[in-house]
C-alpha cells in the first residue's frame, strides 16, 4: 500500500434515484383500498346482523300468531286425565240457554265425557244459576238419569250461590243435593215475560202494521195491543209446563219433600229453610263432598269452556247492547 493514498479524496457513496411519480402514488393508493375494504365488510357485517335480527322478530311474531291462534280455537274441552281415582266436576254457572255457558249441550257433553271416565268415582254439579230455559233443563235432568243407569254412577248436586228455576230442576235429578246455609233455593215455577209499546206508540204517532196469514201468528206482538184469548192459551201452556216441573221435582226428591201450599208458587229459600223443607239435603261444599263423601280427593274439571274466540264475542255482543236487542226483536222468554 502507498502511504500517500492515505491523503486521497474518498468517492462519497451514490445517492438513491429520486421517485418516480408512479412509485410516489402507491402508498396512498393502497390505504384507499384498505380503508374501503375495512367499511364495506363493516357493512356487511352490520347486514347480515340486520337480517338475522329480522329472522329473529319474524319468528318471534309467528310464534305470538300461533300463540293466538290456539288461544282462539283450541278445543273446548281441556280435561287432563289422570288415569287415577278422582271425583268429576261438571259446573252449570250463568243462565241456562241453548246459546249460552250453562246450555244443554255444554252441559251433557262434559257429562258423558265425567261417566265414562273409569277413574271418575262419581260425578259432582257445582251449581250457581238462577235458572233458564225449561227445555234446556229438562234435556239434562233425563240425560242425568240416563247416564246414572247406564254408568252406575252417583251424582251430586252442591249450590254456591242460587239454584233456582231450570237450575234446580237439573239438581233434582242429582242423588243428594248439598247447599251453603246462605244458599238461595227453589223458585219452583215458570214465567214467560215481553214488552207492550202500544201506549208509547200511541204518543209518539207510530202506527203498527202487522199482516198475518193464520189469526194467531202474532200472537203476542209487543207492539200490538194483548187479546184475552191468546192470553189465557199462553197462561194454560205455561201451567202446563209448570205441572211438568213440578212432576220432575216429587220424583227426584220423593218422600224428602215436605209439601206446602207455598213450595210450587214460585217461592225460593235459603239453604237451612230448603233443608228443613226437603228441598235439598244437607250442609256442604264441593271439597267437603269430594274428600268425605265420594272420597277421592282430587277433583277433575270436566266443564266445557268457551274458549278466547267465544268470551271476546260474546263481550263484544254485550258491549253493542245484544242483550236489549234481542229482548226487543224475540218473542217472550219462557224460563
């Protein structure tokens, strides 16, 4: 080595080229791309989480719908049975009518459903009614007694509040029939009821125009005036089926009965006076009866009820006046 070189110059390192203009570009460029990337799967993200909460309501209103649904028109009828001994309940509460909680139909189909259960030890009418229609009554006292000689099944009959008219002669046809001592009993009688609108017609300057084919077939017009003939067939048809009541009431309860004068006018009692009458028999409520009477215990309730569709309709027809209507609209009700 040359010791001079030591004094040389030194070459300074080469400098790096300047940037094109495309290489200047790419940086930006790419952070574009990656923060657009980075919004659209947020996007997407956010979609898909929309579309699965969507699912989700959509089900969960189909469920509430169906929920609905079976509230509306699920059967009647919800007797869990048990396979084990238990007494039967059948409950006759409201007016007795064809279209109503207490008619024949409800009432029979709940009874046959009680007698041919094998685990029904027998077969307990928790009553509160003040009565109704003699037809529908008769229709369950003659299907009671079928079904006592069919089955071989006792009946008990126990009064909450009233059993009066219609509901007692479905009582009538229990083997033994059980009241509180506040009960109200009886009303042995038949009553057909209406309206007369000729006086207020009279005043209001509304004149009737009724055409008949056949001289009685408005018999018994509200808004015409009463005819004595037509009155006195009505009085003798409803002492007829009075008769038929009382008939009904000598052969359910036979010598128990302490006739009086008074006993078939219509008259009721509380339950100490209809015991002492032989009207009913004893002191006593549906657990009572259940646990030392029938002694099975648990007790089945074999009551068809209106299910969600029928009670709204039936609150809509009651909220719109139904019930005057058709009290207006009807020939007099016969209970």
């Amino acid at each position: 080595m040359n010791p001079s070189d030591d004094f040389a110059p030194t070459t300074p390192p080469p400098s790096p080229p300047p940037p094109t203009a495309g290489a200047a570009s790419t940086t930006p460029r790419s952070s574009i791309e990656a923060s657009l990337a980075s919004v659209a799967g947020a996007l997407l993200q956010d979609r898909r989480s929309e579309r699965r909460w969507r699912i989700f309501f959509r089900l969960a209103w189909l469920g509430v719908v169906l929920a609905l649904l079976w509230g509306l028109f699920a059967a009647r009828n919800n007797v869990t049975a048990t396979g084990l001994p238990h007494t039967a309940l059948v409950e006759v509460r409201g007016e007795i009518a064809p279209e109503g909680e207490a008619s024949a139909e409800r009432i029979v189909a709940a009874l046959k459903n009680a007698f041919e259960d094998k685990a029904a030890q027998a077969i307990v009418m928790r009553i509160n009614s003040p009565g109704g229609s003699p037809v529908q009554a008769g229709i369950v006292n003659d299907e009671i007694k079928r079904l006592k000689a069919k089955h071989g099944k006792k009946v008990y009959a126990v009064v909450e509040e009233i059993c009066a008219s219609g509901a007692y002669y479905i009582a009538v046809a229990a083997d033994e029939i059980y009241v509180d001592k506040a009960s109200l009993v009886g009303s042995i009688g038949v009553l057909m009821d209406g309206f007369g609108f000729t006086g207020t017609m009279e005043k209001l300057g509304v004149e009737r125009r009724l055409l008949t084919a056949g001289e009685n077939k408005g018999m018994l017009d509200p808004f015409s005036p009463q005819n004595e003939k037509q009155t006195a067939y009505a009085k003798a048809m409803i002492d007829q089926i009075h008769q038929q009541f009382i008939t009904v009431v000598k052969d359910g309860r036979g010598p128990k009965l302490q006739e009086s004068k008074e006993m078939f006018s219509g008259l009721f009692w509380n339950g100490e006076e209809a015991i002492r009458l032989g009207l009913v028999d004893k002191v006593g409520n549906l657990d009572f009866i259940a646990r030392e009477v029938i002694k099975a215990e648990e007790i089945i309730d074999y009551t068809t009820h209106d299910n969600l569709a029928e009670r709204f309709a039936k609150r809509f027809g009651a909220a719109i006046g139904y019930g005057a209507i058709k009290a207006l609209r009807e020939l007099p009700a016969l209970r």
